[in-house]
C-alpha cells in the first residue's frame, strides 16, 4: 500500500491537460482546506480586530517571500536545471548548491532586518489601528518571518520536482500546508487567539517543504550548504530573477496597500476584504496556475529548442482551456456569491451582514479573474522566451493603475452620494454600514483587467497569431457563460420558494442546484457550438488521466 502511493506521488505526469487536471485536482482540494480554514477563522473571530491583525501581520513576511524568494522560484530556475542538467549531471547538482547557499543567507539576513525595523514599518502602514492592536501586529509579522524562509527552500525543492515533471508532489504542498493552519485553529485558536492559527502557519509551512523532499533525496540532488560561493552562476540567476522580482513585488505591494487602505475603515474591513480574496482566489488558482505551471516547463523546453512554432502552440492551447474553464465558472461565482460565502463562512460569530458584504466584495473581486489567470500563463510565456524585463514594466504600469484607482474610487466614495448609493444598491447592500470596502476590490480588479490586457497585447506583437484562435474560445465561452450565469440566477429563484433557506442545507443546495442547473445549460450551448475545448477535454476524461505513467512525447502535447 504504501509503495503505491510513494509510485503515485513521485510518478510522472504525461499531457497538458493531463498535468493540469492533476494539478487543478490537488489545487481544487487544497481549497476546500482552505475554505474550511476561513470557515473556522470565521466561525471564532467574526470580522473582528483580532482577525484583521492576523491578515495584517502577514503582510510583511508575504512581501519578503514574494521579493527575496523569488530567486528560488519554478519560473527563474527550471530553464537553469534544464540548461545544466544537458551539461551534466554533476554541473547540475552544483548549481543547485550553490543557489541553495546563496539564498540561505540572502532569506536569513532581509527576515533578520526586518525583524529588527518591523515597528516602524507596522507603524507607516496599519495607522487606522490602536497601539494595542499595532503590537499584535508587530508580534503576529516577527513569527510569521519564520514562514517566507521555510518556504523558499520548498520552492528550490519544487523547482526539482516540477523540472522533472513531478507535479503531483507539488500539487500536495498547498494542500498540507492549509491543513497544518488548520491543525493550528482547532487546536490553538481558542486558547491563543491569532497566535495558535500563526504557530498553525510554520507547522503549514514546514510541511509543505517536507513533502518534497524524499524524491530530492531520491534524485541525488538535494543541496548543499556552503560558503563558496559561485559568483558568476549567482549573478546568471539574479539578472533572470531581479525583474521577476520586482514585478511580483508589484502585486504584493498592491495588496499591502490595499489592506493599508481597510485599516482605516470600520472593524472588520481587513477581514471582508481577505475573505472575498481567498475565495476569488480559488478560480485564480485551480484554473490559472493550473495550466500555466503544467505549460511553463513544456515553453521553456520548446524555446530553447528555437521551435517557435511548438512554443506559440502551447501558449494558445493553454490559454484557451483557461478560457474556456474560467469564463463559465466567473458567471456561477457572481449569481451564487451569497450562497457562497455563506456556505464557506457563515458560522459562528460571521454574521449575515457580514455575509452579504463579503459577497459583495466578492463579486467585484471575480470580475477581474480571467485577466488575472490569463496574466500567469503571459508571465510565465515572457520568462521562457528570456523577456524578463517586459512583465516588469507593464505591472509597474498597472499597480500604479491600481493604486491611483481605488484611491480615487474611495475619495469619490466618500464625497458622492449618489455614486455610493448606485455601488451599494447594484450590489444589494445599501442598508450596510462599511460599504467603503468595496472600491478596495473594485480598484483592484481594474489594475488586473488593464494588467491583464496590456500583456496580451505585447505578447501579441511579439508573436503574431495567439490571439487569432483564442479570441474565438473567449467569444464560445462568454455566450455560454451568460447563459449560465442566467439559467442559474433562474434556478435560484425557483429553488427559494421550494427549500428552507434559512439553514446551512437549504443554501447549500439552492446554489448546488442552481450551480447544476446553469453548468448543464452551458454544456449544451458549447455542443451546439462544436466547442474544440469540449471535445478535447471529453477525451481527456476518457483517457483516465490519474493512471497516467509515463510522460508524453513531444507528438503528444497539445
């Protein structure tokens, strides 16, 4: 029993749609820990000063991981293990060493420094909190520094596995890491506050590093640590890494701004604002990062074997079975949004208001989440073909975007009375206080789709015809998504008057079934249509993709 799972975890994995089915499987998984996690952070705290600490102190050490842990990162380092694994194998394993050093001390001494500055730079961002709170979050942010290191090493480790197509053992990260959070609030939270959930978060994290290291072993490979360093293998990896760097810091550097912004707001902002992140997040990422990491090594291959035209033919396949999952799902998120966050969330001391205005937020958040997993597969496109700096220029572009936006959008807010009633009232929250939160998501949906557009038209000008074939999936699936969106917000109405709706169950299965009415109306819509993806994933289903055992062949890639 036990040698079969270790010959699934460490099998590998054929197809693109194969690999990304595996992946959006675990990631699907991985979310329902997560919701489970803000199910119970709910269900104890509420949308209260206490979880708006703990979403504030992980801002920082977010940040570090995002910036200084990128050296480490899937996107800069497989086309160097590639690369150094043709030389040789010995080449390869020095290379991996010496990286590993280098960004040992690199992680330890930018967290060390932080540590020691975290006072001042809690103070310029959170200024809407008391002083009491401020030392939560300053005492919540130095624990958390202990998580970016942990999971810098996880990401050196993941960039072995992914290199050799071992994504199930990447897949299974996230999920232990959520369920080590969890293991945090259940047994910690009550007796520790946000402290037990933070100790949940290391355990989180040290597994998720931990998991992967049994077939680093295996390969041979795991690093070294040592003081000499190659300077000149370092120097390769940091020009390839600094813009990636800094055009990821853009997007935390956005969310830390909007969290700066929703600490100035009524109690609870942080919280409503978090939450209907996370969720959204879920179709960013079963979707999204799904498919552009199971594309990303097959680019980066491609590339540099100059067959451009194989390379071109990954970037379209992938993008539209992005679109063609991410447009429909986007549709049933905005009509069930209250199901939903209610089912996720609403226990304990989350109330229905703060369900509805969670919901809300929500919703704004959703619209922006084709552009947002679109932007993952441009992203990863760009670095296979070496165009590090483009990425970097166009988030810098966009996050200025943002910012300017949602400040705007908050002082008009504020100023406009009819423009705050048309907002609450389109969202059906006007008899709400604290609506004020909602430009947060709405400006940064704004900064996404103007994000997201600007890298497809540069990618378009530097590779003529993507856009010729996807263009005509987001078109099948936008009809068919309106459809849905319309059956189900039908099948809502239907069901309300023929279940309670006042218990968890009722909900549950007003918007399952509503969910099951809209997606089988999509399907027939996209029959009728011949939809090239329908088909494509139908054969892939038939395939029985779990058992797969061998990787594929260059004929056999999409």
């Amino acid at each position: 029993m036990v040698q079969k799972i270790l010959g699934f975890l460490y099998k590998e994995t054929g197809t693109l749609n194969q690999a990304a089915f595996l992946l959006g499987l675990f990631a699907f998984l991985s979310q329902v820990l997560a919701f489970l996690r803000d199910r119970l952070l709910a269900h104890i705290f509420g949308a209260s000063t206490e979880l708006d600490i703990y979403y504030a102190a992980f801002r920082v050490p977010d940040l570090i991981f995002v910036t200084v842990a990128s050296v480490v990162s899937l996107s800069v380092l497989i086309p160097f293990i590639i690369e150094k694994e043709a030389q040789s194998f010995e080449e390869l394993r020095s290379f991996l060493s010496n990286i590993f050093s280098f960004f040992s001390i690199l992680i330890i001494v930018v967290s060390g420094l932080a540590y020691f500055f975290m006072p001042t730079i809690s103070s310029a961002l959170f200024k809407g909190f008391s002083q009491e709170a401020l030392g939560e979050v300053i005492f919540i942010s130095r624990i958390l520094l202990l998580s970016p290191i942990i999971l810098g090493f996880s990401n050196l480790f993941g960039s072995i596995t992914q290199a050799y197509n071992r994504f199930t053992i990447y897949a299974l990260s996230p999920l232990l890491y959520n369920a080590g959070i969890i293991v945090g609030i259940i047994f910690l939270a009550e007796k520790m506050g946000v402290l037990g959930v933070s100790i949940g978060v290391l355990v989180g994290a040290l597994l998720h590093a931990l998991i992967q290291v049994p077939f680093v072993l295996k390969t041979g490979l795991f690093p070294k640590f040592s003081l000499k360093l190659n300077f000149a293998q370092i120097n390769q990896v940091v020009k390839i890494s600094l813009p990636r760097t800094l055009a990821l810091s853009m997007g935390s550097i956005a969310l830390i701004f909007l969290v700066s912004l929703a600490s100035t707001m009524p109690t609870g902002s942080i919280s409503i604002l978090s939450f209907s992140f996370n969720i959204q997040a879920v179709l960013v990422s079963i979707i999204g990062v799904s498919y552009s990491l199971a594309a990303f090594p097959t680019l980066s291959r491609r590339f540099k074997e100059n067959n451009f035209e194989a390379f071109l033919k990954q970037m379209e396949t992938t993008a539209r079975f992005i679109i063609f999952w991410i447009l429909p799902l986007t549709a049933l998120f905005v009509v069930l949004r209250a199901q939903i966050v209610r089912v996720v969330l609403g226990s304990g001391l989350f109330d229905w208001n703060d369900t509805r205005l969670t919901a809300a937020s929500l919703a704004l958040f959703i619209f922006s989440a084709i552009f947002q997993c679109l932007l993952l597969l441009f992203v990863r496109g760009f670095y296979s073909a070496g165009l590090t700096k483009t990425p970097l220029f166009i988030n810098v572009i966009s996050t200025v975007i943002m910012v300017l936006s949602t400040w705007g959008l908050v002082e008009l807010f504020y100023f406009s009375d009819s423009f705050r009633y048309f907002v609450s009232a389109l969202l059906k929250v006007e008899d709400l206080p604290g609506t004020a939160v909602l430009m947060l998501p709405l400006g940064f949906s704004i900064g996404a789709i103007i994000n997201g557009l600007l890298h497809w038209i540069v990618f378009e000008k530097k590779f003529r015809g993507f856009s010729q074939i996807v263009v005509r999936t987001f078109f099948e699936g936008l009809g068919a998504s309106v459809i849905m969106g319309a059956v189900a917000y039908f099948g809502l109405n239907i069901f309300a008057s023929l279940l309670d709706t006042t218990t968890l169950f009722g909900i549950l299965l007003q918007g399952l079934l509503a969910g099951l009415l809209g997606m089988v109306s999509g399907v027939i819509v996209l029959y009728l249509l011949k939809s090239r993806e329908l088909s494509e994933v139908r054969d892939v289903l038939k395939q029985k993709f779990w058992r797969t055992k061998v990787i594929a062949t260059d004929s056999e890639i999409v």
